[in-house]
C-alpha cells in the first residue's frame, strides 16, 4: 500500500505526524508531499525535524499569494507528484488551501481522498476555511471524522458513507510531545517567564488581520491585559501591523513580549505553562483544552464547538470589554478558574492515528479503497 500525505502547514504536520508514525509502525512507508504553504523556516522546516519527519520525498514551494493563487498553483504541483507517484489513497488534514488543493487533484485522477478532521464547521462562509473543509468533505472518499458532532454535520449535509468517528489526532501529538516538551525546552527561563504568570497570544487569521479596524480592536485589547503576554507572531501578522501603521503601537506595550513562530517543543511548553491562552486558531482551542488550560477565542464562531461545550472555552471575539472582563475573572475568580481548567477533553483518547491507518490499510486489504461513482450505492 502506499498512503500519500500531502500538507503544507505547521497544524496539519503536528496532526498527520502520529498518522505517518501509525503507518511506519504497519510496515507501510507513506509519501510525504510538502507544498510549503508556510513557506517561513521557523513556521515549517522546525517542526520538521523536531517531529522526525526529515523523509519529506516532495517539496513544492508553492510560497504565498492570493486565495486563488495559492490553491491553484498548489493543485497543477500536486497533480504532477500524484500522477508520477500513483499512490493508493491521498491523506489531506484540515481546512487549509493546501487540503482543498490536494484532495480536487486527488478525486480528478480517481484516486481516494481521506480527510483527516472532517466535519468540522462554523458555519461561516465568509471564512476561507470553512469553504476549503466543504469542498474537501465533498471530495473525499474516506472522511475521519473527531467527535460525533462533526459526524452529525457530515450527515446534514447527505455524506453518511465512508464515515469513521476516531478522535482527534492533536490528542495523540500532544500527549505524545508534551513530557518531551517539558524536559527539553527551556523557553520558560529564555523569555524569563513563571509557569502559571502570563497568557500566551496567537492571532493571525485574516478576518482578524486582514482589516485595520479588527486588527486596531486587537491591539486594544493587548495594550489593556492586566498580566504579563507573550505572542509568537505570525509574519503575516506583523506586515498588516506595519502596514495599517499598528507596529509601533504593539512595541510600546510594556507587559508584552513578541516574538518569531517558535518551534513546536517550545510553543507546546509555552501553552502547557500559561495561565490562559487567547487565540483565534482552531487548532490551539483543542490543544488548550487537552492542557487543562483555559482558552478565550478571538473570533465570533467556532468549528471547535465541544470547546464551548466542555466549558473550556469562552467565545470573547474582538470585544475588549468581553475579553478583558474574562482575563479578570480567571485571574482573580479561582473556582471559575478550576472549572474552565478542568473541562473534559471532548477529542479522544490519542489513538486516532493508530485507527486512521488500520482503517485505510484494512480497505485496501478489500479492495474497497478507491473512488466510487456515487456516494450513495
């Protein structure tokens, strides 16, 4: 059998990383296709190698551009790898330009698609992920769904074969990484950070950068935190800072520590020691919950819902009022604090990748791992 995994972000490498690992340890040596969608050393290359994924067999450097630009020019590179390597069935993760590329490559060629996460919505259009996570649920043949409610949306929408509820994969890296993490970083004493004395920042996605106005709301809401901040930056985040005249601003907050994309043992040790996280990622959401570290979400809607649900996650947008009234309440309200802290994972019990990659090999076993003519027969 040979799986192709096709990913071009630092979230889909952590979360196909126990996939790849789950194959190996089956005997079955996947084909890694890099498209460089982070295209940045630090926000790629470095999780690379701290996960041990040095074989990558594919780098594409599709780089930057727009929505359009990016997709495009990552599905004519991946056809050509796809139609030289003819592999078994196309492993995407997510919701990111690279997963819709990959999996509209893949299905054109009759090869399988198995979307890793699926389900998942915000139910927001406006989002360019929402519509990436659509269509590539729409194109895949195998969909892997995390928890019973990305399930349920799946199922909404008419797909109901070929569907597996295994758990989130960012279980299985984070309990994998997280002692490792512990023992061999040191990030605490380099940013000369206390566990438990500051929030940790990540904010990038374009409904909150890409505008002035939002992004001018997130300034507001750093320059007013009542604790210490560090914020590992993306770079698209500090050319819309400069851009929009915001970067001097972001300098001359005293209780806030910016900083380049730090590598994942680092970062997983700055999450695991924060007192809480503020985030507008998907992917943190679920890893803050897994940490039992209480997460405030910079946006307006989740597909991260069980979050919310479990009670580990406050939906507080660009509203500085509402945010800084639950940076309070944590830092000074202890049994909300413990409640938040101890919410119940809701992804799983870190063995998704090991079921992902039975799953796929027992269906080529059978034969019954390919692109069928309709999704209902």
């Amino acid at each position: 059998m040979k799986p192709a995994f096709v990913f071009g972000t630092r979230p889909e490498i952590i979360k196909l990383a126990p996939v790849i690992r789950a194959f190996e340890e089956l005997d079955v040596k996947p084909l890694l296709v890099h498209t460089g969608q982070h295209y940045d050393y630090e926000m790629s290359r470095v999780f690379l190698e701290e996960l041990e994924l040095d074989g990558i067999d594919y780098h594409l450097e599709v780089g930057s551009g727009t929505q359009a630009e990016q997709t495009g020019t990552a599905m004519i590179k991946i056809e050509k790898v796809l139609m030289e390597e003819k592999p078994d069935v196309t492993l995407v993760q997510g919701d990111t330009n690279t997963v819709l590329a990959g999996a509209l490559a893949s299905v054109k060629l009759k090869i399988p698609v198995a979307h890793v996460e699926a389900g998942l919505r915000s139910f927001d259009r406006t989002m360019p992920e929402e519509i990436n996570r659509i269509l590539a649920d729409h194109a895949s043949e195998i969909l892997f769904a995390p928890t019973e409610e990305a399930r349920r949306n799946l199922e909404r929408e008419g797909i109901t074969s070929g569907v597996y509820v295994v758990g989130n994969t960012i279980v299985d890296a984070v309990l994998q990484n997280a002692e490792v993490a512990e023992r061999k970083s040191d990030v605490l004493d380099r940013l000369g950070l206390r566990p438990k004395g500051y929030v940790l920042i990540t904010a990038h996605r374009a409904e909150n950068t890409d505008r002035k106005e939002n992004l001018e709301r997130l300034v507001e809401i750093l320059e007013d935190l009542p604790i210490t901040a560090v914020y590992p930056m993306h770079p698209r985040t500090r050319r819309r800072l400069e851009e929009f005249g915001l970067w001097e601003r972001v300098k001359s907050i005293e209780n806030l520590t910016v900083m380049k994309p730090l590598g994942y043992l680092d970062f997983l040790k700055l999450e695991r020691n924060a007192k809480l996280i503020m985030t507008d990622s998907g992917g943190i959401q679920e890893e803050s919950i897994i940490l039992n570290v209480p997460c405030l979400t910079l946006r307006y809607n989740t597909e991260r819902p069980e979050t919310i649900e479990a009670g580990g996650n406050v939906l507080v947008g660009l509203e500085k009022e509402r945010a800084l009234h639950y940076v309070e309440r944590l830092l000074n309200d202890e049994e909300f604090y413990r409640k938040m802290a101890g919410a119940p994972n809701p992804f799983g019990d870190g063995k998704a990748g090991k079921r992902i990659a039975e799953i796929l090999l027992e269906l080529w076993k059978k034969g019954e791992l390919k692109v069928r003519s309709s999704r209902f027969i």
